[in-house]
C-alpha cells in the first residue's frame, strides 16, 4: 500500500541567503543575486556576471579538517543539510539507522577539485595530488559525506540529470518513502560550478548572458530581450518522512508533496524539444500521480532558465499540458533572481514552492519588461502576488532531454 509523503524540513544556502528565511524574504522583494564574478579573476572570460553565495564560511559548519576535505559543493550541501535537520526537529538517534536515507545530487560534482587538481599535476607532477582529490570531485560526495556526518545507513546516492538532478533526488525519495522501503530521506542537491570551466564551457553552449557591464536586467527569463541564463550555485535540501512515521514523531508538516514524473525528450542532447512534448508528458504523468485535475493549480514555478530556446520550448509544454487553463495559472521564475544553480536549482525550488503554499504568495519573475510573443503565459512580472496557494507545479528540465516534474500541495 503506497502511503503519502510529506515535507518536515528545509535548509539553503544560496546567493540570495545563507537560510530558508532569509533567502525567501529577498525573493519576495525581488532581489537580484547577480554581481560580478569575485571568487577568481573572471577577466579573460567572456562571461564576468554569476549568482555567488555571499559570506559563506564553512567553519561554521565543520571543521578546519573537514573543510580541508571536502570540495566547496560538499560544503554548501553539509550546511544546508544542518538547517533542514534542525528545521524538521528530527532526532536522529531515535531512529533506525538503516531507515534514513540521502539522496542528494550534483550535475558536476567537485569542479573546483577538478580544476584545482589538473592545474596541480601540470605545474607540480602527479605526486602532489591530494589523497581526497575523488571523493572531493565524485557527483555522490556531498551525499556519501552527509551519511556519515549523521550515521544514516539506508539507500544513499545521487542522481545525474542535469539541472533536473535536484528534482530528481526528491522525486526519487518520493518513490521509496510512498512503497514504505524506508522512513525519512535527507533529498536535494548541490551545485558549485563557479570556475574557469564551469563558466567558460556553459558560455560556449551558447547558454549565458553576457551582460557583464550592466548586469542589472539579467537573467530575463520570458522576455523577448533574454540573452541567457545566469550562473549560480549553492545548496537546496529537504527532509522527507512517510506520513504516518512523521505524524507518530509528531513532527510539524510543512507541506505535501504529492506528486512526480520524470520523461526525455529523445530530441538532443542540450537543446528542448521544440515543441515541448516532453516536458508536457512528464506535467501530465504528475498531475495523475498527484490524482489532480489541472484547474487544481494555482501556480508553476517554472523552470526558465532566460535562455531563448527553453522559455519557448516550456511555455508550449506547459499550455499542451494543461490547454486554456494555463492562461489563468501564475508562472514565474525565480531563477531571475537566484540565478540558475544547474543541479541544484530544482530542489531549492521546491522549497520556494512550500513558501508559497504556507505564506499565500507567489514569487515574481523579475527583469521582465517586453512581452514575447511565443511566451504568453501570466509571468508574475517584476512584483509578488499575494493569493491563497493549495498546489504548486514545478518543473525541471535539463540537458540530455531531462525532465522532471514535482507537486506540492498544501497539507490538512
């Protein structure tokens, strides 16, 4: 018998918070999290504009040993791991060890390792590599590292879909916790793609904004001037329990999460299905696990990234998905204020999600200023909108023809 899943805790780390409160709050005032590229000498790039986690210092998190050991990724992901902890009011010694689970993903993994390792065996020989260069770059780090942080003994893996990875791993957790294979799972994921590489190899796809002397109206997501997406990084995670294990604990209910899909497109390997055939596949297959009709949606966050082929590609997923009533559905993207944390963003997402639910407003897409035709839907331009929200759809769509859809409704 497959049981319901609920939302217990949350925790981020981000460019615009190094909290879930904190970081809400500058959504709902629309602010920007783009500035120039401060963590390397970012001159010689084309690209020089990124969403970078501000005043973030591990120490407060781990110690000097650790940190010394783990790639910047693991440790954006151990700090938001901490907040959904202590969030959720789990403890974490009454429970069988074996019945937690983490599931936390990465697109990249450790690319600072990965670059800091190659510049070593150029410039100093293969010996002076760090003994923890792996398990620093592995994509499975930051959940291997959380597992033994806690001592959680149940299924621990990430999952690499891209910048569907984060929705991924909660849909994933969706999944074992609903066929009673475990209690609670540590789902999410974490991205720290911020180097010459991450930079350098997204702007050659053509992706990203090359807005660098005046960033101040980008990402653009939906509108006709959008350039491209905006790097970021940071950490978005959640603890999930079975229903009746987090009512018996007691615990504060944040949420439902009540539904997921996955799909690909089978079209190519970074560009959108055209016509967003995927995409509208993988809301459809969520809206019937969620058993919800389709004027049971107050509000999409979207996944638009700011790219001109994936809003188009998105907004036509969304209307063949759901047909005139799209037109009456809120759709924003709050990457135009977080920045787009590749893997990581889906799972932050989710979380801006359950605000929306629990606080009656809906986030804004800001920088929006020139309709485009082919994007037509009601995009929240610029300001928050306060409206009573019982289910939120929120997509994530990535490079391979990655799709993954997630809903969250409120919990009574």
């Amino acid at each position: 018998m497959q049981g319901s899943v609920v939302i217990t805790g949350m925790g981020t780390v981000n460019a615009l918070g190094l909290s879930v409160n904190e970081t809400w709050k500058n959504i709902l005032k629309g602010v920007s999290g783009v500035g120039r590229i401060s963590s390397f000498d970012a001159l010689g790039l084309r690209v020089q504009i990124a969403c970078e986690v501000k005043d973030f210092d591990p120490h407060q998190y781990m110690s000097s040993r650790e940190i010394r050991r783990r790639d910047r990724v693991e440790q954006l992901a151990a700090a938001a791991v901490q907040e959904a902890i202590q969030n959720s009011g789990i403890e974490v010694a009454k429970i069988e060890k074996y019945r937690i689970g983490v599931i936390i993903s990465s697109a990249m993994g450790g690319l600072h390792t990965l670059y800091d390792t190659y510049n070593t065996v150029l410039e100093k020989g293969p010996n002076r590599v760090s003994p923890f260069a792996i398990p620093m770059l592995m994509t499975n780090g930051s959940a291997g590292m959380v597992a033994i942080d806690y001592g959680f003994q149940g299924p621990c893996f990430s999952v690499a879909s891209a910048c569907a990875s984060g929705s991924d791993a909660i849909g994933l957790a969706w999944t074992l916790l609903r066929n009673n294979v475990i209690d609670v799972v540590i789902a999410g994921a974490s991205e720290a793609t911020i180097t010459e590489v991450g930079v350098a190899t997204f702007d050659r796809v053509g992706a990203m904004s090359r807005r660098n002397d005046d960033y101040s109206m980008t990402p653009q997501p939906f509108d006709r001037n959008r350039d491209g997406l905006v790097m970021g990084e940071g950490a978005g995670i959640l603890v999930l329990e079975r229903e009746d294990f987090a009512r018996k604990r007691g615990a504060q209910i944040l949420a439902e999460l009540a539904g997921y899909a996955a799909t690909a497109d089978a079209f190519h390997i970074v560009a959108p299905s055209e016509n967003g055939e995927g995409g509208a596949m993988a809301i459809s297959l969520a809206m019937k696990a969620a058993d919800i009709n389709r004027d049971e949606i107050d509000y999409i966050n979207a996944h638009g990234t700011g790219t001109i082929l994936n809003d188009i590609s998105e907004t036509r997923a969304i209307k063949a998905a759901l047909g005139e009533t799209a037109y009456n559905i809120p759709v924003s993207s709050t990457k135009s204020m977080t920045g787009h944390i590749m893997g990581a963003t889906g799972a932050l997402e989710v979380i801006f999600c359950v605000k929306a639910i629990r606080d009656g407003v809906v986030p804004p897409t800001i920088h929006y200023q020139t309709p485009d035709p082919e994007c037509d839907l009601d995009y929240v331009p610029n300001k928050a909108r306060e409206l009573p929200v019982q289910v939120v759809l929120s997509n994530s769509f990535g490079f391979g023809g990655h799709n993954a859809v997630l809903i969250v409704r409120k919990y009574s």
